[in-house]
C-alpha cells in the first residue's frame, strides 16, 4: 500500500468511496463535478501554485494492484478565504447571594479562533480494506507529509470530526439548535458548508452566547462527542498528541482536536535516513516512510532496520518509494497498537 497525492485518473474510484461514505462526508460531496474540480486544485496545491490559504492536499491510499481504496486530505489553512466558524464551550457564572443560589451554565460562543490554522479532513477508508496498518497510514501518512514540509502549514494543526448523529443522519445538536436559525434539515445545511458556502451562518446565527440548560437532553450529551465511526480515528490522532480544548461543530457539536504541529508525534519523532536494501528480519518494527518529495511524494508502512542513520528495507519498499538505495528517506517508527482509522 501506498499514500500518494490525487490524480484525475483517480475519479471514478473517488467517487465510489465517497458513496460509500453516505451522508456526513461532505468535504468530498458525491457531486462529480464538484470532485473533478477539487482533484485539479489538489495537483495544483503538490505542485507549489498556490498560496497556504488556499492550499488542498488531497491524498489516496493505493494497493500494489493501483487500485485507490482509501482517501484523506490536508487543509493548508482555514478561514483565510471563506469564514471558519466552530463554538467554544465556556462557562457562565451566576449566584444571588440573597437567595443562596449560585449556577455554573456552559455556554457556547460563536467564534474564528482558529483561523488560519491547519486542518486533517476528508479520511475514508474503504470497508474491505480496514485491517493491519491501513488506516494508520491513510491517517498518519499527511502528518510525515507534514513533518517533511512544515513551512506550508500553520502553527497548529488541527480536525473537525463527525459529530453524534443517528441511523438516518439526524443531529439532536441540529435540531435542538440551529434548525430554530436556519429552517433547513442538517443535512442540507451541513452539504451548504462543505461546499464552501458559509456565508449564511454569521447572517442566521445568533453572535449571543447560548446557554446549553435551553438544548435539549440529548443535544447536550452530543456536545463534544464523536460520531461512532470515527472514534478509530479519534484515538489515533489523541496517540499523536491531538487534545480538545472546548471547540465543537457548530452544525452537529462534534469535537475539534487541536495540536501543535511541533508536538505531534510523528512530526516530532521523524527523522532523515539514507534508504539502504536488505532483508529485515521477523521482529522488525514497522516504519511510516515518506520518500521526500512534494508533487511526486509516495508514502508507505514496512518493516525496517535501523542502522545508524541508515534504514534498511525490501525491495518491494524502495519500490513502492520510486527510490534507490543511497536515496534520503523521512520515516518514523509506526505506534504497536492497530487501531483503524476509518472516517473523520
């Protein structure tokens, strides 16, 4: 398996792996035309004709067959072009000393607090194929990107991930609260935002804070809570360094995980080696390994030995890799677990 950046070719199988997503995926909507041009502005993006703000790094996960059963991607920076909007859960105080009565509230306020950052988004891994360390390089894969190109990424990183939602895709954040604003279902505000429309939310949404005692029961137990499936990814990201500071989805209330991009582990703990081939042996541990270049990076999981600042790998690897031996190689030590990233 390899992580490569997107190619036109690539469309058909893209648009069978968002169908497959069904609804919620809407940074990769099933729209054809919306996926052609997003795949072109990718190839634009690996290829340095573009600014941060508008940069889309757009990835797929290959078998040794070519065929593409996986997906994620990187936002250079949000916000710069189109408004970023998310809540932060805070705190409201209030007592009267005369009755005895003092009540913590939570409260949520619309902000852009993190404009400008960097953002993982768009990970889907086909069904068929969420087994050994797949999902770990699909995940994990843009995050060496990251650590190989760090001047075209913000200061921190962070991602928005699906949040609580039904079998039929219903959101109670949604219907407890933005509905009363918007007068149109989840699903149809959520396709509005993920196609970049976002205009509409600082025109119908409330600049007050909210006070989360007027949502319903359910509504407020959805703050902050991931959907299901995307709790594999979830982990792996909080194994990486990725916290929740209080920011939430303001369409369903899932979590926004932030880390500084110097503190997240694979970026961290990465570093250069010189390709060398050989035959690791049984035990070999398994290494992420990114072959260094920009428009033409390829990125893949094997077992790896390390000698001094000499990596030794099979040929199949340095294959996959488009390397030779003697070549430079960013590679870091892949965690034990195999938990599978699947969706987020």
């Amino acid at each position: 398996m390899i992580v490569r950046p997107v190619k036109v070719s690539d469309l058909p199988a893209l648009m069978t792996l968002v169908q497959q997503a069904g609804p919620g995926f809407t940074t990769l909507p099933a729209n054809e035309d919306r996926l052609a041009h997003r795949v072109r502005w990718a190839q634009r993006a690996f290829a340095e004709q573009v600014e941060r703000a508008d940069a889309d790094y757009l990835f797929v996960l290959e078998d040794d067959d070519l065929r593409v059963v996986g997906v994620s991607a990187l936002t250079g920076a949000v916000g710069l072009r189109e408004p970023w909007y998310n809540y932060r859960v805070g705190l409201t105080v209030s007592s009267s000393a005369d009755l005895g009565i003092s009540r913590q509230i939570p409260t949520l306020f619309l902000n852009n607090e993190l404009t400008g950052q960097s953002e993982l988004c768009s990970l889907f891994l086909s069904h068929d194929h969420r087994h050994g360390s797949n999902g770990r390089l699909l995940s994990l894969g843009r995050l060496l990107f990251v650590a190989e190109f760090p001047q075209l990424f913000g200061e921190k990183m962070i991602a928005e991930l699906r949040g609580s939602a039904d079998e039929r895709g219903c959101s109670p954040f949604w219907d407890s609260l933005g509905r009363h604003f918007f007068q149109m279902d989840f699903s149809h505000a959520d396709h509005l935002s993920g196609l970049g429309n976002k205009s509409f939310i600082a025109e119908l949404m409330p600049r007050q804070p909210l006070y989360t005692c007027m949502l319903t029961e359910q509504a407020q137990a959805a703050i902050g809570q991931p959907h299901p499936n995307t709790e594999p990814a979830l982990k792996i990201l909080r194994e990486e360094g990725f916290v929740h500071k209080g920011y939430i989805d303001i369409f369903d209330g899932g979590p926004v995980i932030e880390a500084p991009i110097g503190s997240i582990r694979t970026v961290r703990d990465s570093q250069a080696l010189t390709l060398s081939l050989g035959t690791p042996d049984d035990q070999a541990p398994l290494w992420l390994i990114h072959n260094r270049r920009l428009e033409n990076c390829r990125i893949t999981v094997a077992p790896g030995r390390l000698v001094g600042n000499t990596l030794v790998v099979d040929r199949l690897t340095a294959k996959r890799l488009q390397l030779q031996p003697g070549n430079s190689v960013r590679a870091v030590l892949l965690p034990r677990q195999q938990q599978h990233a699947v969706a987020a």
